[in-house]
C-alpha cells in the first residue's frame, strides 16, 4: 500500500512538473509572437506617418514647381500603392512582407526624386513649411530603419524560441510558425550613383 502511494505521488510530481513546464513554454511562446506582432504594428505605424506626411510635402512643393507634374504624380501614385498594402500577422508570407517591402521601396525612391526636384528651387529650399515637412521625413525615415531593426530582432528571438529542441515540438502541437524578417531590397548593397 505505501509502494502505491508512493509511486503515485511520484506520477503526480511528475506529471505536475511537465504540466509546469509545457504551460511555461506555450506562454513564453505567446508573449514572443505578441511582441513580434506588436513591432510589426509599430513599423507599420511609422511607415504609416511617412504617408499621412507625403501629401502635405506634394502641396508644398506643387506651389513652387507647378510645371514638375509627373514627379509629384509618381509620389502620389507610390504612396496610394504603398498605402494599399498591409500586412497582417496572421497571414504574413515572405511573398507578401517582399511585396510590402517593394511598394515601400518604390516611395522612398519617389521621394528622393521630389526632393532632387526641391534642389532646383531656391525659394522652395528656404520655405519653412518645405524645410520642416522635409526634416519630418528624414526623421520618419530614420525611425522606419529603426523599427524594422526592432522588428527583426524580436522576431530572431521568437524564431529560436520556438525551434529550439524541446519547445520546438510544443510549437509544432500549438502551430506556432516562423516568422518573416525584412531584408534589404534587391541591389541595396550598391552604392548609388551620383552625376553632375
């Protein structure tokens, strides 16, 4: 009889302890994939005030440089593009995070061209309302880089998290799947060239 006991309360400490252990790792997992998603949502925000600026830069600049039409259609056209596509969680593939990315790309590049255009300007250069739209966006910019930097990070540390060996097959029961990371843009490695 004590035999029986005994061997049950050792089942029971055992059985304690890997319910312990699978209820740690499955919230460890959780917690991963929320702050992964939650930097995604924050990149997209930045992203988002890079889009909600461009307009008001496009009036600006169009008081000044009426006759460059078809530089501040291509900005207008990038940021409807770009502003089209979202990229949920959910449902996040490589496929639709390089879409994502290239659409970005393509209104950064856009805005390089309006702001080449502003250099030709020299009214348009001292105008404050030009000058500070501009300084927003150099800021934007530098805290798109940063939010990505973070979004990769996070998803790095989510990522091991859930392939490595024994959570790895708690991540699989549960369908934690790997996540995306933003890479460079196709040619990036390659310095631009610049003419005069």
């Amino acid at each position: 009889m004590k035999k029986s006991i005994i061997v049950l309360i050792v089942i029971a400490v055992i059985a304690i302890a890997i319910f312990g252990w699978v209820k740690g790792s499955y919230n460890a997992m959780v917690g991963a994939e929320e702050s992964a998603t939650t930097a995604l949502a924050n990149l997209q925000s930045t992203y988002q005030r890079r889009a909600d600026l461009i307009p008001n830069l496009v009036e600006v600049v169009k008081g000044y440089a009426a006759h460059e039409k078809e530089t501040l259609e291509g900005v207008v056209n990038a940021r409807a593009k770009a502003t089209q596509i979202t990229l949920d969680p959910e449902n996040m593939t490589p496929e639709k995070l390089q879409e994502f990315q290239k659409a970005q790309g393509e209104l950064g590049s856009a805005l390089g061209r309006l702001i080449a255009v502003s250099e030709s300007y020299p009214d348009l250069k001292a105008n404050e309302n030009f000058m500070n739209l501009q300084a927003q966006l150099e800021g934007t910019e530098n805290r798109i880089n940063e939010a990505r930097n973070k979004y990769n990070a996070v998803v790095q540390d989510y990522n091991v998290l859930i392939r490595s060996f024994p959570k790895n097959l708690l991540a699989g029961m549960f369908g934690f799947d790997k996540m995306t990371k933003f890479e460079a843009e196709a040619g990036a490695q390659k310095a631009p060239e610049i003419k005069f």
